[in-house]
C-alpha cells in the first residue's frame, strides 16, 4: 500500500477523532455553563450533574483516543504494506429492541418497562485490510468504520416503577442520533477462485468489535410555562458482532451484504433546560435519563480493494 494513502487514511482517523473530542468538550462546557447559571433560579425535576460527573465525562472521551493510537500503529505496520486494503460506503436499516430506560424525575428514579425505539436508515463507511497470510484457508483482517442512525424515541403509554409502586405513564418522546466509530477484527474464506478471480469471486466472513458510541438525545421540557427543548450527549462503548458476505464484479470492485448485532453501555444524560418560568417564577427543569441500545442492523454497499 502506498506511503501517501496510509497517511491519508492516518489523517482521517485522527481528524474523526478530533472532532470527536470537540464535540464532546463542547457539550460539557454548555453543562457547566448551565450549572452556574441555575444559581439563585428555582429548579424542578431533578439535580444537577455534580462536578465528579463532569470529570468522569471527560475521562471517557480521553479513553477513545487509544483508539486512534491503535489504528495508526496499524496502518503504518510493515504487514499493513504487504496486505489487501480496502474502502467502502454502505447504506441499510436499524432495528432496536425495545428495552428498559431509567431515569429522575422529580427526584425519585424511574424504571420504565418496554419503551420502543424506531427503526431508522442508517449510512456510514468503512476502511481496513486483510493479512496476506493464510490461517485455515482464509485471512484475517482489521477493520475501521464509521455510521450513523437515529433509534428515535416517539411518545408512548409504558409500564413504570418507583419506590415498590408502578402502573401506566406517558413517556415523552425524543429524538436520539447516534454515531459510531468501530474497530473491527475480520475473518473471511474467499471462495470461487479462478484465473480471473485468483483471490476468489465470492468472500462470506464474519468477525467482532469495539466501538465508542456518541449519542444525543433532545426531548421536550414538561414543567415549565413555556415548555422547550432540552437535551444532552454522552460516549459510552459498546460492542458489535458482524457477518457477511462480498462478491466481486471485478477484481477490485465488489458488493457486500451484512448483518450487525451493535450493545452498548448505558448512555447518562443530564438534560438541563434553558432558564424559563413555572407560573412566573424563573425555573429550569432538570431531568436525567439512562438508556442502552441493543440494535441489529441490515446493511448494504460497495467496497474498492486495492
């Protein structure tokens, strides 16, 4: 593989990564600007993220960057050199499993029973390569991807419980994105050589990963006399299990089908509301919300080997 795109590919991770970081300083800055803010205002629904928080937050966040570090020792390798790049784009479908949220409202924490989240599209791309050294008759590869979907949450009647107590309640709706960067480990079998196809036509493979995981979530305040929106982001890491299969059009072109089973940690959010009003007096609403995502997803697309 050529000196100039490793390090086009270098430059890539470590701009992903970047903007990651910023992102996620950003939005703790916006947290800690709130938490001064609130001082002297009447405050309903919840507590403030404690300072401890905060740090936890950014420690987290700081904890990625071993990703970058890995996937730039790898592509600078000397068995990086000898090996089967490849690059792609895919398209294709979320599908979550309803899960259980928790949460603090009015300060009792909240467990909520069976709370769907939609399927969405979701879009991404990929970069990796495959050793040239055989291991029972295939190749083992490494793979940096990411993607992108929405698991949105709509309004809807769930089961609750609190303090020994449950029953029925409306679960305010909010709109979730999700990004990923993975780290992929691969195995494939190429099948269907020929003089045409020397590396084979056809490659079923199957492999697991580690990814960070960056979440937003925004939803709409309930308390306050003109209600708004509100919302938070949090990095958390998740692991995902994928199999597929390629077919070669040419010798460098192929298309591939995938399925994908993506858990994730609990993601924390701290919503905190811009200043308003509760019949008069200036209040924010502060609420928080843990969730996980259990997703599989149907994904298709088109990948350059070189």
């Amino acid at each position: 593989m050529s000196v100039m795109l490793r390090m086009a590919c270098s430059r890539v991770v470590l701009c992903f990564f970047a903007a990651v970081e910023c992102f996620g300083a950003r939005s703790l800055k916006a947290q800690e600007l709130k938490e001064g803010m609130v001082i002297g205002t009447n405050v309903v629904y919840g507590a403030l993220p404690s300072s401890s928080v905060l740090a936890e937050r950014r420690l987290r966040l700081g904890d990625y960057w071993g990703l970058v570090v890995l996937a730039s020792v790898l592509l600078w390798s000397p068995n990086f050199a000898a090996s089967e790049p490849y690059a792609g784009l895919f398209v294709g479908a979320a599908i979550p499993d309803s899960d259980v949220e928790s949460g603090v409202f009015q300060f009792q924490k909240v467990t909520f029973k069976d709370v769907e989240s939609d399927a969405s599209a979701l879009f991404g791309g990929k970069a990796g390569f495959f050793f040239d050294t055989t291991v029972l008759g295939g190749n083992l590869g490494l793979e940096l991807e990411v993607y992108h979907f929405r698991p949105d949450i709509e309004t809807q009647t769930v089961s609750f419980s609190t303090n020994g107590s449950g029953g029925q309640t409306t679960f305010i709706g909010a709109d979730v994105h999700v990004t990923t960067v993975g780290l992929n480990g691969l195995y494939r079998l190429p099948l269907g050589r020929s003089s045409d196809f020397p590396e084979g036509r056809f490659h079923p493979y199957a492999g697991v990963g580690l990814g960070a995981f960056i979440a937003s979530l925004e939803t709409r305040t309930t308390a306050l006399d003109a209600n708004t929106t509100f919302g938070d982001t949090d990095v958390k890491p998740g692991f995902q299990a994928v199999a597929g299969t390629r077919f070669f059009l040419t010798r460098h072109i192929a298309l591939f089908t995938e399925y994908k089973f993506v858990h994730t940690a609990d993601f924390k959010f701290n919503l905190v509301s811009d200043q308003g009003t509760r019949l008069g007096v200036p209040t924010v609403q502060i609420d928080k919300l843990e969730l996980n995502l259990t997703t599989h997803m149907l994904e298709a697309g088109i990948a350059y080997h070189w």
